[in-house]
C-alpha cells in the first residue's frame, strides 16, 4: 500500500532544515539542471498504520512525504523518486528492513542514501552507518534526528565539494566535554580523521577553554563537575560569538525528559552511550559540516556589496531554517532572507527600510521578542555575530522561532507531572490493596467455617446475615483484585502470558455462573450454539476475566425481561467475542468517558453495585493481549454492544 503526502506549509518547524532555493535570474537553476522542491523527500516504511498517521501528522506540511507498508514498493519508490532520506521499519512481512537497506544501497544512484531504522523492540540495533528510532515515537527526538541527517542540504554540499578554499581549510576543532577520561580516549579516537579533538574536564574549564579554541562542534556530557551540562549548554547559546556552534550531548543519562530539555535548551543532537562508532562518526560529520557552511556564509558577507549582488550566497542565506537579519553600523537592515520576511510577515524591501530596534525588543526577563506585521510578539532566540570593521562592519543576527519549542516543552513537561501523579497513585493503590487483602481473606474465611459448620447450624435468621456477609466479602475480594491490576497496569508491572484459547469453550465455562446471574435478574441470556473451533491469541485467564466482565455488565444494566447476547464471529484476520444488551443505552457524550476509572457516568450511589474498573481493566487486557475493545449504542435505551477484537491464532 502507497500513501503518498505532499502538502506545503507557510512555515516549517524550528530546527527544520531545507534545500537551497535558486534565486531569479541567478543562473543557478539553468547550471544544475531541473530546480529540486524546496521540500525534503522522505520515504516511510512501515506497516503499522498507527505509526504511519503519527508520523503523516508530524511532518505534514514540512516535506514530501511517500509511505508504504512493504519492502517491494519502498524499492520501486526509492528508485523512482530518489529521497533524501528513508525511515525504515526492522519488523516488514516478506522482506525485513534490514533485507530492504541492503537492496536499497546495491541500487544504483541509491548507495549513500541515509537510513533511520524503526523498531518497537529494546534487543535490536542498527547496522554499522545507520540510525535507530524506538517505538512509541518521541516527536522531539524525532525531528532532531531528522535534522541531523539532512541538516547540510544538498545545494550547500555540492558547493563545498566545488570550493577549493574549503578543501584546503583547517580540520575542523571538537571540543569533548567529560569527567571520563575512557571515554574521552574512546571518542578521540573514533573522530581522529575527523577533526581535531580537544577536551575539557569540566564546564568552568570548557567555558574557559571555548574562547581560546573557537571549536566547530562541542561533544557535552549531562553530568559534570561543579556544574551540569545543561548550564554550560544554556551559557554556551547565550554567548554572542557561540550561538551557532554545534552542540552534540554525549552523555549516559538517557531518559526521554533529559533529550527533551537538552533539545529545548538549543542542543543540536542527543547521543547516549554506549553509542554505535559509525552513526556518531556520521552524526558528527554532519553537525560539522553545517557549521563550516555558515561560516561560509559569513566569510562571504564580509564585503557588504558583494554580498548583496551574489547569487550563491543569497541561495545559502535562503536555505537556512532559521530567520536571518543583516543591519549595518547605523543598525539599518540591510538584508533579510525568505524565513525572516515569513516570520515577520514583510517582503525584504519593507524590512530593508526598518530599524533593528523596531523590529526586536528585550522584555523585563531578559528575553527577546520579534514584532510581527500583525502585531503579534513573536518569542525568539538571538545569536549575534559582527563582521568587518568600521563603515564595512556588518551585524548579523540569526533569529529562533521558540513558540513551539516552548509548546512542546510545556507539554513534555505536563506529560512528566501527569507520569509522575499515575506512577505514585498506582503505589498507593498496590499498598492499600494489599494491606487490605489480609483482614478480608480473613473474615471471607472465618464466615465461610461458619457457614459450613454442620454441627453447630445456625439460625435462619443469622444464616441469611451471614450469606449478606460472604457476599460483601466476596465482592471487596473482586475490587481489590481489579484495583491490584489497575496499579500494576500503571507502574508497567502488568504481563500477560499469550497462548492459543478456544473462545466457543471458554464462552462454555463462563456460561454456568452467568446463567445463574440472568436468572436472578430476570433476564434471558443466550449463548452461542456449539460449533467448530474458534482459537485466538490470547491470555486464557485474562480473557476469562474480559468476559466475566462485559457479561456482569450487561446483566447489571439490562432491562427486566430482556435478553443479553453472546456472539462469536470471524471478521477479516481476527475473531469478534460480541455481548449486546438492551437496556438503558448510552450517549455520545457518556462513550466519550467511558473507559477512565472510576467514572461510573453518574450511577454512583445508585441501587446498581460498581466501581468503574471493569470496563477500564477490560479494555487494558484486550490491548495487552494484542486485541482491542469497542462500544457501539444507539442511544439513551436502545442498549449496548460491546465488541472484543482478538488475532486468530495460527492452524
């Protein structure tokens, strides 16, 4: 299957690289050919339709997009459109990922075609030279990695192969910061042929050692001496002469809060260790080579003329993700490239006839801000650079759109605290569960002795009390288990033991206790009739408890008598386990809410027992055993259908 994208956007995100434009009438469109899209061209591989939306939502409007769900048809699109980059699936049926990339690099025109391996799984690792992406996607740490692998765009890099002062320039200067030594020996070692590497043992002594060095690229641990590399990070992006210095963090600490507060911070990449010798080789080369194709740049702008008549340059100017404003000594824009116009909402001439300082303003917190055409105060981060000397002098400043970084930041951060809240009541809940499990078993068995005792019969009076009591404890045993699974689902304790179940035998062995309920409530249940074989993947003694549940359900909410429903049935690849009831049925607005805990949709204090677990904890069974849950009502009494989605298993 083929799900092509291509939509455009008035703005891509902050980071986002793009190809060089040609400028009218610069020539450099009729020199090399037939103009590329200014959008960069992924390729998505993956049969997981969920992924595939995830992503089409991501980086709709940022790139041309193709997706596909198997090897063949990524092979046939990759020759036929040539992208810049392909994200690439492990588990594909037929041909694996890995088995793709092999016959992806023995094409012609395709060997250097950079690959992002995708997998669910912690056990698997890239080959050699490529990358890997985890599943569930952290969007942050996928768009850094996408602007690592195509942070040089292809324009940029056929200039540098065609300059001779760029092959003949110095190596490149890495700045390695950490406490380790091993590990600072391991990656001088790695980049040798890289770069010139030099190393700090810690930020006061990095932060010291960066004025002297002027390095092209600082390789910065979290966790250092004296201060963290957080601060050092944050210093190194306030300091005018370093703001668009590369910084890779090279650090063990690897959870998902630390990659997004790094990134936030204005990190560049984020590498845990231990790392794969070839990606960080490659990751490195990259983050170096686009910061030698913006000093470029700025060599190139030193003659102000110069610079405002060559085409070349104005096509590099053009390319770059962020917005770029040049003033001269009177603080006179002077130049303003295609991301600039877009931010502020002017054409370059407009802008050439503005003040800086109408244009960018400092607030009480020591942050900069940039007044759009509609009165909007646009947040940015501002790098600042001078080059020249006296009436030639020319200033530039690199502006930052940080609206979504700070979006994303609050959310990354709100996400956290939701984490952190869902982590601690599932303690609390094992805890009280637990401490509570002891005296219950005690008084269930203590009235169960009672009950039994054939020599000392009790009253009929004191018999039917003590059935009340057997039945409360019955039913505090039931909460209690539902509330241990519910904590244990939350602290991702919860594990399930997959197997081949035959589902018309277990709808058999829930009937018996079932049967009896119906009866007592006045209903009619009607079971499947006997037939062959129905087997599905699933965990028997879990799905015994999914059925249990969606079965007391029904019989609770029925009419009086009506009839409840069970149905067995096959649809496409999977086996539906269906239980309908007709009684008061529910809303849109009531489905909406259905399945968060403890929402019982307003029959708390009813006659109806409940805790509003059950459905909660089925729907979470299901989806652990690879299987999902549904709810389909017409409405206000029209009753219920509950429908339970399972793989088939295998013959």
């Amino acid at each position: 299957m083929n799900l092509p994208f291509a939509r455009a956007a008035s703005r891509p995100p902050p980071g986002w690289p793009q190809p060089a434009r040609p400028q009218p009438g610069s020539g450099a469109a009729d020199a090399a050919g037939p103009a590329r899209s200014s959008l960069i061209r992924l390729l998505v591989v993956d049969d997981d339709l969920g992924s595939i939306e995830h992503l089409g939502q991501l980086l709709k409007g940022f790139a041309l997009i193709s997706f596909t769900t198997n090897g063949e048809d990524a092979l046939r699109l990759a020759a036929q459109q040539r992208p810049d980059l392909v994200l690439l699936d492990v588990e594909l049926p037929g041909m694996d990922g890995f088995e793709v990339r092999r016959r992806l690099h023995a094409t012609a025109g395709l060997q250097d075609l950079p690959v992002i391996f995708i997998s669910q799984h912690a056990d698997v690792a890239a080959p050699a030279g490529d990358d890997l992406l985890r599943k569930p996607f952290d969007d942050a740490q996928v768009l850094a990695r996408l602007r690592t692998w195509l942070g040089t765009p292809p324009a940029q890099a056929e200039e540098a192969v065609d300059d001779p002062a760029v092959e003949a320039g110095p190596r490149p200067r890495i700045l390695i910061v950490d406490d380790d030594a091993a590990s600072i020996q391991l990656v001088r070692r790695l980049l040798a042929d890289v770069g010139e590497c030099h190393f700090a043992l810690s930020g006061a002594q990095a932060l010291d050692l960066v004025d002297a060095l002027h390095p092209d690229l600082v390789l910065l641990d979290i966790d250092l001496p004296e201060s963290d590399g957080f601060r050092v990070c944050k210093t190194l992006r306030a300091h005018p002469a370093f703001g668009q210095v590369p910084i890779m963090f090279l650090t063990q600490s690897g959870t998902a809060g630390h990659e997004a507060r790094a990134l936030a911070l204005g990190g560049d990449d984020f590498v845990r260790k231990p790392f794969s010798a070839p990606v960080l080789r490659a990751r490195v080369r990259r983050l170096v080579d686009r910061k030698r194709s913006l000093e470029r740049y700025l060599h190139q702008v030193g003659d102000r003329h110069r610079q405002l008549s060559d085409g070349r340059v104005a096509a590099v100017v053009e390319a770059c993700k962020d917005a770029i404003l040049i003033a001269d000594p009177d603080d006179r824009v002077v130049m303003a490239n295609a991301a600039a116009c877009a931010l502020v909402g002017l054409n370059d001439g407009q802008l050439c006839r503005l003040q800086l300082a109408e244009l960018l303003s400092l607030d009480d917190h020591g942050r900069h801000h940039l007044h759009s055409a509609a009165g909007l105060q646009i947040p940015v981060e501002v790098s600042t650079s001078t080059e020249g000397r006296g009436a030639d002098a020319l200033t530039v400043h690199v502006l930052r759109d940080t609206r979504e970084r700070d979006r994303l930041q609050t959310l990354l951060r709100r996400q956290d605290e939701a984490a952190a809240a869902r982590r601690a009541t599932a303690s609390m809940l094992s805890y009280v569960a637990h401490e509570l499990g002891n005296p219950v078993n005690a008084i269930k068995g203590f009235a169960q002795l009672m009950q039994a005792d054939a020599g000392v019969p009790l009253p009929p009076a004191q018999a039917d009390k003590l059935a009340h009591i057997l039945d409360a404890a019955g039913r505090l045993c039931g909460l209690l288990a539902d509330v241990t699974d519910v904590a244990r689902m939350e602290s991702g304790h919860f594990l399930v033991e997959l197997g081949t179940v035959d589902l018309g035998e277990l709808v058999q062995q829930a009937s018996g206790p079932a049967l009896a309920h119906a009866a007592e409530a006045g209903l009619r249940l009607r079971l499947p009739a006997p037939g062959a074989p129905m087997r599905v993947r699933a965990d028997a003694r879990r799905l015994r408890q999914c059925l249990d549940n969606l079965l007391s359900n029904a019989l609770k909410y029925g009419r009086d008598g009506a009839s409840v429903e069970v149905e067995v049935a096959t649809r496409g690849g999977e086996v539906v386990l269906a239980v309908q009831d007709h009684g008061a049925g529910l809303s849109v607005a009531q489905i909406a809410h259905l399945f968060e805990p403890y929402n019982r949709l307003g029959q708390d204090g009813g006659t109806i027992p409940g805790t509003g677990l059950g459905l909660t904890l089925t729907r979470e069974l299901a989806q652990a055993m690879g299987g999902r849950l549904q709810v389909h009502s017409d409405g206000a009494g029209r009753g219920c259908r509950f429908e339970l989605l399972l793989q088939a298993a295998p013959d």
